[in-house]
C-alpha cells in the first residue's frame, strides 16, 4: 500500500477510528482506486440499521475487489512469511507468522499495513524475545501462540518483555500453570483484557489459582475445556481482582449444579454480563440457581446449551433474562 505513512501510523495506533481509514481511502484515489474502494466499502459495511439490499451490494463488490486484487494486496506480505490474512475495514488487521517470520520482518510488516492480531507460531520462544523487545512489537494488540509442544517459554517472554504492555488479548491452547501464572505477576501486561486458556485439559483449578492473583484487569476469561472443578470456580467467584470480568466461558468442563450455586452466589462477579456454561451436568435446579436478579446482577446472557434442559423446567429463568437464555 502506498497510503502516506502517518495516515497508516494513526489508523495503526487508533483501529478503532474510522477518520484515519477513510482518509486513506481519499489520499489512495489516485494512484490505487481499486484500494479506495474497498476501504469504503468495508468501512461503510460497519454501519448498523443498513437496507439488506444495500448491505448486499457492498459484500459484493467487496469480494469482487478481493477476488480480482487481493492477490497483489498481499504479495508483499507473503515475501516477507505472512499468510492466513484477514481484511477488515479495508486493511490487513490479522496474519499468521512465524516467531522467527516476525522476529526478522515484524517492523516492515506492520508498516506495510496496520496489522493488529497475529497467530503466531512459536519454537523455543526466542524469536518472539526479540520480536518483543522492539518498539514496534507494541502494535499488536492481541496475540494467539500455538506450539508443537507447549507454549510455557513463550508464556514467560512475554510476562516480561519491555513492549507488550499494549496487548489486550491473548489466547494461549498450549501452556502450563508455571506458564499461566507468570503471566498473572507480570508487571508488564497492565493492558490484558482478555485471556484464554481453553482446551488446556486438565490445568484449570491451578489456572484459577493463579489467576486469583492477578495483576492485570481481565474482563474476558475463557476456560472452557480445561477441567475446572468446583474448587477452581471458588476460587473465581472469591476472587477480587477479577471483579472487572464482563465474560466467562466455561463450556465442556464437566460443572455440576454446586458450580452452579457457588457462581450466582458470588459477591464478586458483579459485573458478569455473559455467563457460557454449555455442554456441562448441570440439572433444573443449578440452572435455576440464576433466576434471581441478585444472582450476577448484570447477567445477560447465559448459555446452557446441551444438557437437555427445557425452556418448561426454567420458566422462572426465562422471565429474567429471557431471549438470553441459550438453550
């Protein structure tokens, strides 16, 4: 892309902010109109209460874009090992790489577009050292780690890596308490709002513990699959630092109705709007345990899909939450 390098810098800092975006799309109409156009289509794609009709023509002509310039779009990114992209508002905001890929190019690359979320695979950790110990690895905002192994050495990097301070999410399926819980004491993840550890088997009381402790302000947690027992679920529904979390998913953990009781009894969760509890043991009477407004007084939704319960058994349910009940 050959959008003024300050315009790619703002809408790198501000991804949210579609200003920057679109006055790209305007200093890209000479010389890439093919580029304008699908920065304005996808932008105008966000805009909430559009005509179907409308909305359809845009998802049009922004696959037709894709389809007949894409290619292009990414071959300065695959030179450099890039791949899996995904355009979202007009720009390449998520890539897999390498730890190694990033290490060697990540500068160029997230100068090339203002690339935000990376699925990185990693090693033995020290590509992603060096990656995060430059200034520019604080464009990335959100970071999936896969393993051969396991990602516990990652894990620890960045628990201490002079410029991660700006990721907000951070999905780890391959890693380890020691892992989990030097991530938890890291003085440097102050910005981590989001944090998943599912379909780490067999781990999840011990990532409860940790995380009981932790220093930064999570507000989604996920740790569906990890076999979290009633005690671990104690410890989070005790736990005041995590009294910001909006989001808890505990799908496929084997949970039983005590699980149930000891969440909608918690004084501390009380900012829980989302509440995931699918494919779980849970009976009439534990899904029941939430029909009450003091029960996690800001729920919203609350999933109980797959534990044959109907919506005859949770009339009282239903009458608090209603269409929020997944079922």
């Amino acid at each position: 892309m050959s959008a003024p390098r300050e315009l790619l810098a703002r809408v790198a800092a501000h991804p949210d902010a579609l200003e920057a975006r679109l006055a790209c799309a305007e200093a890209l109409r000479e010389h890439d109109a093919p580029r304008a156009e699908l920065i304005g289509a996808q932008v105008a794609l966000t805009e909430r209460g559009m005509d179907p009709a409308r909305r359809l023509t845009l998802r049009k002509q922004v696959d037709a874009l894709l389809r007949e310039h894409g290619k292009a779009w990414r071959g300065r990114l695959e030179a450099l090992g890039a791949s899996g992209f995904e355009f979202s508002r007009g720009f390449v905001e998520e890539v897999s790489l390498s730890e190694q890929s990033l290490a060697e190019h990540g500068e160029t690359l997230l100068a090339l577009e203002p690339i935000h979320r990376v699925r990185l695979a990693v090693r033995d950790g020290k590509g992603l050292e060096r990656a995060a110990a430059q200034p520019w690895f604080e464009q990335i905002r959100w970071l999936k780690l896969t393993a051969e192994k396991d990602a516990d050495e990652a894990a620890r990097v960045l628990a201490s890596a002079a410029h991660a301070g700006r990721l907000e999410g951070l999905v780890l399926p391959c890693v380890d308490p020691e892992g989990v819980a030097a991530l938890s004491q890291s003085a440097v993840l102050t910005g981590l709002r989001s944090l998943s550890l599912t379909e780490n088997d067999g781990f999840g009381d011990e990532f409860a513990e940790a995380l009981a402790e932790c220093r930064f302000s999570l507000e989604r947690l996920y740790l569906s699959g990890t076999g979290i027992s009633e005690e671990g679920i104690a410890a989070l529904a005790g736990a005041e630092r995590l009294g910001r979390l909006e989001l808890l998913a505990l799908n496929r953990d084997g949970l039983t109705d005590e699980a149930a009781e000891v969440l909608a009894a918690s004084e501390v969760l009380v900012n829980l709007q989302r509440l995931e509890l699918a494919r779980n043991e849970l009976s009439e009477e534990g899904a029941l345990a939430f029909r009450s407004k003091k029960a996690l007084p800001k729920l919203r939704l609350l999933d109980l899909r797959d534990m044959a319960l109907s919506a005859r058994q949770l009339e009282p349910l239903l009458k608090r939450l209603g269409w929020g009940v997944k079922l």
